[in-house]
C-alpha cells in the first residue's frame, strides 16, 4: 500500500508539472498566431500603401 501511495504522488506532481507546460506552449503559440496576422497584415496594408503613394507620385509629377 505504502508503494501506491508514493506512484501516486509522483503521479499528481508530474501533472502538476505538466499543467504548466502546456500552459507555456498554449501561450507561445498565441504569440506565434499573433505575429502571422501581424505579418498578413502589414503585407496586405503595405502593398495598399505602395499603391497609394505611387498614384499620389505620379500626380505630382505628371
């Protein structure tokens, strides 16, 4: 019995640990989903800018 009682604790202390981790890969892939839709979004918004300034510089110089 004396030998379930301590599996069975390493067993809920390893959990524990394992709670933690997740929680870390749960957060480091937030941060990666954020940086793709901020990389998406610069890339759509800087060729829409790209576009802008061209036409304003074609008025000005034309």
């Amino acid at each position: 019995m004396l030998h379930f009682d301590v599996l069975k604790a390493w067993i809920q202390a390893h959990v524990a640990k394992t709670d933690r981790g997740a929680s870390l890969v749960e957060y480091a892939l937030l941060v990666a989903l954020i940086a793709v839709v901020c990389i998406v979004a610069i890339t759509f918004l800087g060729s829409a800018a790209d576009q802008k300034f061209s036409e304003v510089g074609s008025e000005l110089g034309g």
